[in-house]
C-alpha cells in the first residue's frame, strides 16, 4: 500500500510520461533530495530551483501561459504569503482576458500541523486559498485520492492549487489499480536509497498504476448514517472517520463526507446530507476566525435553516498566532480525535 508521498510521486510519473507534464520544480524537489517528503523522487523533469517563491509562482505563470503543463511547489504554505498578488493574477487571467489567455498551472504545497514544525512549519492554507479567485483548491485525505486528484489538477486548463496534508504523507492507504501488494516491493522499487554514493546510481522501477481520476468538485461519503453529519477533509478527516467508527459501537450512525475539493465544493453532497440527519458539524484546522466552514455555515443557515434541528457548528484550529513546538502546545491549538466526539455528542443533545 502506497503512502500519500508515494502516491504523489507516481501520479506525477504518470503525468510526464503521458500527459505532458515538463516541469516539477522548487527548492530541494530535484535530485539528490526528491523533495523534502521525498514525493518527487525518480521524477525527470524536476529540477531546482533557488529559495524564491515569488520567482517560482512567476515561472510557473509564464510556463503555463505558453500552454505547457507544469507543477510548482511552495516547499512548505507558511512561506506562500509573499506571493498572494502573483496567485490573484493567475486566478484572474481568464477572466481579464475575455477568455483569449488560459493559466493551467498547478501548485503543491504542504499544509497543517502534525509533525511538530512549530510556528514556521505548521500553517493551514486552506481558508486564504478559498479567497483568491479563478483558483479551484483541492486537498486529499488519503493516498488513493491524492493520485487522483493530482492527475485531474494536472490536466485542468485552470489554476489549481494542490495542499497536502504534512501529517498524512506517511499514512497508506488502499491499494492503486496496478500497484504493488507489498509494500516492501514498492519500496525497493519507487524509494531511493538513503546512502548518498548508491542513490547517485539509483533508478526508479515505475509501477504501472492504472489512468484513473478524481473529478475536482465531486466530495467523497466515508460513512452513511442519519443522526448528523461531519463535514471536513484533509488531516482532520481521518481523525472524524475514527470517531464515527466509535460512536458506531453505541448505536449512533454519523455520517462522513470527505469534501476532496474546497472550490468547487460539492455543495449537493453536504445539502442532501442535512437535508437527512438536521445536524451538520464541520472540522478543519484552519484558524477558526474566517475559517472556509464559516461560509458553508452561512449557506446551511440560507438555505437549509428549516431542515436543521441544531445550529450548525464549526471545530477548527485556535486563533492563536502560531503552533507551538512542545507536543502539548500543538495538539491543543488543532482539532484532535477527542474533541470532535466532545462536539458531536454536544450536537446529538442539542433539542431543536
């Protein structure tokens, strides 16, 4: 079973072998390191670049208004900020220019907390990302879903921006269609040694992982049930997975959706769901002041206010200026296993 680094790493194979992807680049992304997840290892058209990540959204701006496929990273989101008025061009070039001049760029970046980064390594993106127009923002939560929603960025004539989860890319998942069973073959084959003088000699033996897609817009239900529902994705989803399988056990079913896409939202999938429980939570670990679920909140309340029979409630990340370092300090500023079921049981009790 592939983890999300894996999985990111043979759908970017995929895309230079088939779909025409020429350039995965920033800092550290080419050889020796294959990035610092090690998620564009073996690839051959990465390549580094200097610490700019003003000049990395700029290349990939001209790269992709020549119509060339191309994948820029930002090593880590806390570093993104200084280029906010270069991703509004992008995201408004099709509209300025009547439609005449396409930007199909993609752009990776590592989002959240969940390995320890402190204040410079460990921000969510996901809420500014949703204000920048002309972008679609997609994020997966498991391994199988970030190969395909990558293939889909890829090939998307819009900007798309790419945010994975830091804490998930270790995680494995189900198995891709063609993909090893064992994990210790893929390994050997996709994994670059760890020794310097071998990884200089070092090939990758590609896999040869089926062409699927995750369609950008189209949410994903983990789990069916009627008495509420979860809304959230990335890190946070397996963690709401978790707490629906335990509250299983006690006779209440919670049902799950995986959102996969940010803009377009898959705003049906959330609809029919309330429209069937009348209880919605959403979890993320965005800051909670102008969080993204502050706005499906606002929606439910517009558009689904006689269906629900609780307010609609939202669990993010403390509006604090940074995470800490010490274990203690981040696991109480993001969403954790046990406060989602504290706010869920808090939900289910709540009388209309």
């Amino acid at each position: 079973m592939a983890n999300m680094a894996q999985s990111i790493r043979m759908a970017l194979h995929h895309a230079e072998t088939n779909l025409g992807l020429k350039d995965v680049f920033v800092q550290d992304v080419g050889a020796p390191l294959g990035g610092v997840f090690t998620a564009t290892q073996g690839i051959k058209c990465a390549w580094n670049t200097p610490l700019d990540e003003r000049g990395i959204v700029g290349a990939a701006i001209g790269i992709a208004m020549t119509g060339d496929r191309c994948v820029a990273e930002i090593q880590f989101c806390d570093y993104i900020f200084n280029t906010i008025d270069l991703l509004k061009m992008a995201g408004n070039t099709l509209w300025a220019t009547n439609g005449r001049q396409s930007c199909g760029l993609t752009l990776m970046t590592p989002v959240g907390a969940g390995i320890r980064g402190s204040v410079y390594h460990s921000h969510s993106f996901d809420g500014w990302a949703t204000r920048i127009p002309g972008w679609k923002i997609v994020i997966p939560s498991n391994p199988k879903d970030a190969y395909g929603l990558l293939l889909s960025a890829i090939e998307d004539p819009n900007p798309v921006m790419f945010l994975k989860p830091k804490a998930l890319l270790r995680v494995k998942g189900d198995l891709l269609p063609g993909e090893p069973e064992s994990e210790k073959e893929l390994k050997a084959r996709i994994d670059a040694p760890v020794d310097p003088s071998a990884r200089k000699k070092w090939a990758p033996d590609w896999p040869e992982i089926e062409d699927f897609r995750i369609p950008i817009g189209k949410a994903s239900i983990c789990r069916e049930g009627q008495a509420a529902t979860i809304v959230s994705y990335g890190r946070t989803l397996p963690l709401c997975v978790a707490v629906a399988d335990k509250l299983k056990s006690e006779g209440i079913d919670l049902e799950v959706i995986d959102l996969r896409s940010l803009y377009p939202y898959d705003w049906q999938a959330i609809k029919s769901s309330i429209e069937k429980t009348g209880r919605v939570l959403f979890v993320n670990e965005e800051t909670e002041v102008t969080n993204f679920a502050e706005h499906l909140v606002f929606r439910c309340t517009q558009e689904l206010f006689y269906h629900l029979m609780a307010r609609p409630r939202v669990l993010a990340g403390k509006n604090v200026p940074g995470i800490g370092l010490h274990a203690n300090l981040e696991e109480n500023t993001v969403p954790q296993a046990k406060e989602i079921e504290r706010e869920v049981r808090e939900l289910l009790q709540e009388q209309p």
